[in-house]
C-alpha cells in the first residue's frame, strides 16, 4: 500500500533545486502524479548557449545563467495565472540566483534535493542523454551550499523516503512543522 502525500499546507509554488542527478525531476514528477501539481521543468527553457555547454561538457557560465533565471521568472509567473499549484525543478547552483527567484516569487518555497555521490554517480550512469559524470563533476564544484533554513530532501530509498518527508514538511501548518 503506498503512502499518502499530503501536502496540505504547502505553499502554491514548490521549487526543487539540487545537483544534477540529485532526483529533482523524480520528485517533481512524484508531485505532479501523487498530488495533480503542475510540474515545471526548468531545463525545458535553457537557452541555446548553455544548451551547447551541457553537449560540450564545459559549466555554465555567470553570464549564461544571469541571462536564464529572468526566463525562468517569466515561465512561473505565466504558469501561475493557469495553475493553482506548480512543483518547479532546476539546479540553481548558485545561492544569488535562488534569491532572484525568490525576490521575483515571494509565495514560492525552495527545497534542496540531496543525495550521496554514489546515487548520482549511478543515477547519471543510466542516463541516455543528457548530463554526464564527468560534467556533474565539474557542477559539483560549481554548486554552492543552501542557507541552513533551506529545507532539505534527502533521495536515498524512493518513494516512501520521499512522501514522508515532504509530509514532514508541508501536512502541518508551517509554525509546528520542524
């Protein structure tokens, strides 16, 4: 018997960020089917300049991602005027472009989806395009550390890991969740 997911006191806009391969877009699918939320994913919009990066295994830039984040607003906001309810996934590795998106998304929560070298490292390896070892490697590097209130899901065990900790989170009002 699976697990309920109730995300009753969730706020209307869920943003998973994390490494590549981490399970950001597991997860938001798992919202999306457990929870009929919109799922957003970010990727879908990368301009054509990081898009070139990913295929020549180079990170991207300052310069690329100042210029991706204002799209990445634009898409949410544009979302949010058919949606009640969305689950947005992207890396966002640098801490200065997750305050963007929250300055520009006020009602929106950002949670960190973690998980050990060894599942990335295996998860990336089934992949058929996409990300490879050796470029999340170089993005390892490059990601910085949330702030120590973020919110953090740890991918390990799968669903069940997942639903329970997102109940711990979002099934009771915000002041007595911890």
């Amino acid at each position: 018997m699976s697990q309920v997911l109730n995300l009753e006191f969730a706020p209307k806009i869920i943003f998973l960020f994390g490494l590549s391969g981490a399970g950001k877009s597991y997860i938001g699918n798992l919202i999306g089917e457990l929870a009929d939320w919109h799922v957003y994913h970010a990727d879908d919009d990368l301009t054509a300049e990081m898009i070139l990066a990913l295929k020549e295994q180079r990170p991207f830039t300052d310069e690329m991602r100042d210029a991706y984040f204002p799209v990445v607003v634009e898409r949410i906001l544009a979302l949010k005027t058919i949606y009640n309810r969305i689950v947005v996934t992207q890396g966002v590795y640098k801490q200065h472009h997750r305050d963007y998106l929250l300055a520009n998304i006020p009602d929106m929560e950002m949670l960190c989806v973690d998980a050990s070298d060894q599942f990335i490292v295996k998860r990336l390896s089934r992949r058929a395009k996409g990300i490879t070892s050796d470029s999340a490697a170089a993005l390892r590097r490059d990601f910085e550390l949330p702030d120590r209130d973020t919110k953090v899901i740890t991918n390990q065990s799968g669903e069940s890991e997942i639903i329970q900790q997102l109940n711990h989170y979002f099934s009771k009002p915000k002041n007595t969740a911890t």
